[in-house]
C-alpha cells in the first residue's frame, strides 16, 4: 500500500501512518497538504492518506477542513498521537550556539513558551519538521536548530539539545486516515461510532439551534463544532461537526431529522474512534 503523508521521512505524518498501516507501507512524501491530495486523486499516486487535522496546543489546521468538503474523499478512521517535540541540531553544539530554528508554524506554536528562555533564538517557519532537520544534515548547517521527533534525529544523526519542549506535556495531535469515495480497504474496520460531518445552517432564525438541538435529541456526542466562510457568499457558513454515538441507527435517524434543516449536509466520513499513541 501506497499511503500519503505531509511531510518527509521520519515526520510526525509518517510516524502516524506507521502506527496504523504498520511498517509495510511505503509513505508518499508530499511537501504541501494540498499535494497530499492531489496524489489521491483518482488514480493517483498514493492508495490512502494520513493528514493531521488539529492540535490540542495549537488547534485545527482550519483550510484541511475546506479541502475535505471539496475533494472526492472520504475519512475511514483516525489516529491521536502523542507528540514529542525536541530540539534537533549537528552533534557539538550547545544550545547558546544555537541562532535559528527551523520549523513548521504547527510545531513552533507548541513550543513558544520553551524559546521565551533563549530570546537570543529566531524563530523562522518552515514547510515540515523533518524537512528542516534533513536540511540541516545535507547542508551542514551550524548555528541553526530544527524541533522534531527523536525519529528524525536518529534517522539523520543529529543530535537532541533539548528534550521535550512541547508547551503542553498533553500534546496530542489528531490525524485523519482517508481513501477515495467507493474505494475498498483492504482490512477489517472496526463498527462505526464516530461521524464527521459538514453543513450549512437555514437562512433563518433558530436554524443551526434546532439542527444542534435533534443531533443531542438522538443521542449525538458532539465533540468538536467548526465554522469556516463559505467562498463568495458574506456572511455564510459551513459548519463542520465530529459526533460519537453508541447506536448507530440512532445516528442514522438523526441524519433524517437535520438534513432538512440543514443544507448542503455530507457526510466526510463515518469510522471508529481513534487509538491514543503515547
């Protein structure tokens, strides 16, 4: 199996792709999430794909919800892994050689508080962890340090500066597991009972009430509730919402009762809660 990833070798993407595939798979290493799907268009490069979706420090990665509802995918299950965060450079340094460091915006938002301590350190945004440590590596970049698993620096023979720099000790992020509309999975899933899903609320009062009101009635856990403009329409929303249920023909009737107080109602996905990986 081909699964893509957001990010390089050794990457918190492909750490999680790991964790649920196992270490069988090849990972397609895309640079930018919107790569990530263009490979899995349809007959496209990659079979699945691993994307993060939100943080428990920095939050949720707000345009993959919008690439979601556009692209003909579908979520088939979910991953939480613990996120470590380390300060990664060439072996001999100290951290008071140290005058940059290189990463994605994601990981330098989880580790802000650490950096206040060394103000002498730039913070500089990059595309991907992992990437900014191979650069380092392949360029023999002195002075400048990278955050990233314990993975990437043993895979490049860098050298930890600093363990477990993370702000929140709790740092989970979450990844949603995909595959194209129709496709087959070749392994058994577990039972549903947890649904993704995205709308747009009546233009009319109460509407997104009555809407939040039937998905409580039926039973409906609402985990996570997310607005995001509608393109060329002011004022309008898509609302996307993470539900868990026990029942899944609950789960079902309830779809009957919001869909006509709803519009534009699809379903991204219905799959099994995720596993927790510390």
């Amino acid at each position: 199996m081909k699964i893509s990833i957001q990010g390089f070798k050794a990457s918190f993407h492909e750490i999680a792709a790991y964790k649920y595939f196992g270490k069988e798979v090849e990972t397609i290493e895309c640079d930018t999430f919107q790569k990530l799907f263009d490979s899995m268009q349809k007959d496209g490069e990659a079979d699945y794909a691993v994307m993060a979706i939100e943080n428990s420090v920095a939050g949720s990665i707000l345009p993959n919800y919008a690439r979601l509802r556009e692209a003909d995918l579908e979520i088939f299950g979910e991953i939480y892994l613990r996120i470590e965060m380390n300060l990664i450079a060439l072996s001999g340094q100290t951290i008071d050689d140290i005058k940059e460091v290189h990463s994605h915006p994601m990981a330098l938002l989880q580790c802000v508080q650490y950096f206040r301590q060394y103000p002498h350190i730039q913070l500089i945004e990059s595309k991907d962890t992992a990437l900014s440590a191979i650069e380092i590596k392949e360029q023999n970049l002195k002075g400048i340090g990278a955050i990233g698993s314990r993975q990437v620096a043993e895979s490049f023979e860098l050298e930890i500066l600093a363990e477990g720099i993370e702000t929140n000790k709790r740092n989970f992020t979450r990844f949603l597991v995909l595959k194209r509309r129709g496709d087959t999975v070749p392994f058994e899933l577990g039972t549903s009972d947890k649904a993704s899903l995205s709308f747009r609320a009546l233009h009319r009062p109460g509407s997104l009430s009555a809407a939040l009101s039937a998905m409580a009635i039926f039973g409906m856990n609402l985990t996570k509730i997310q607005s995001l403009p509608v393109l060329g329409e002011e004022w309008e929303y898509y609302m996307y919402a993470d539900l868990e249920f026990k029942d899944y023909r609950s789960y079902q009737e309830m779809l009957k009762v919001v869909e006509p107080l709803t519009k534009d109602l699809k379903i991204l996905g219905e799959y099994s809660q995720g596993e927790k990986y510390l």
